[in-house]
C-alpha cells in the first residue's frame, strides 16, 4: 500500500531456536512486536535460542521506555514457558548479532534491567553467536543427561 513502511524484520524458526533478521529502520515497536510474535507462538515453550541479527540495521532509537515494556513483554513469557532449569528459571538464550559497538549500548541497557530471565550474549558475526549458542545448548544437555 502507498504510505505503508515494509516491515524490517523475517522471523525464521528452526529446530531449537529462532532467527530474527532485522534490516533497515527498525523500531522499538517492531522489536516489541517480534517478542510478543515469538511468544505467542505454539513452538515458544520448547524454544532454547533467539538469535537476533541486528547486522542490517541502518537505524534504530529506543528509549528506556521502550526498553523497559519490551523486558515486561519478555519476562511474563518466560514465567509461561515449560522448558525450566532447577531452581524454576526460564531456559533460553538470546545471541544479538551486531554491525559495531554503538548498537550495543541499547542492548546492554535492555538487559542492565534485570527483567530478562535468559543468558544472552552480543556478538560481531554470526559465525561466533552460533558457536555460543551450541556450546550453551552442549553444556545444558549434559548437564540435564546427568
């Protein structure tokens, strides 16, 4: 429709996890939306990485407002996910893929919250965020073998 923005993300789903490819201008509503996406989801509970690529992201502006309603969003769907480790947290990864270190600053506040349940990581390529999460992936599923 003349007017209407393309969305600038593709959420892809894989065996354990899911890919969010971001591009372009992206807002802290579209990154909200992928949260709520993702959790809505019937796949969400057996979920054990997002992996967010931010690499084609050519502008972004989240406020620590945005910031904030989006680790809500996140952390009430932790509190329904099945998949848990002792002690009753939520399992889960999340790997964010970034060009350089000036889009790290927005992640790092949105974890520095406190509200998100998750081990996460930020990494410069994809290579790198991948090894991560199965590394990660390995070690929790010796440690539930034993």
């Amino acid at each position: 429709m003349p007017g209407q923005r393309e969305m600038s993300h593709e959420i892809v789903w894989e065996e354990r996890g899911v890919v969010i490819r971001y591009h372009g201008e992206v807002s802290a509503a579209e990154v909200h939306a992928t949260v709520e996406a993702v959790g809505r989801d019937a796949r969400f509970d057996l979920l054990r990485y997002r992996l967010n690529d931010f690499r084609d992201v050519t502008h972004y502006g989240w406020t620590d407002d945005d910031l904030r309603n989006t680790a809500a969003i996140s952390w009430a769907g932790s509190l329904s996910k099945k998949t848990r480790v002792a002690g009753g947290a939520a399992k889960g990864l999340i790997a964010n893929v970034i060009r350089d270190r000036a889009m790290a600053e927005p992640i790092e506040r949105y974890f520095a919250l406190g509200m998100v349940p998750y081990l996460h990581g930020v990494f410069y390529d994809l290579a790198s965020a991948r090894a991560w999460i199965a590394a990660q992936l390995d070690a929790s599923d010796q440690g539930e073998a034993q």
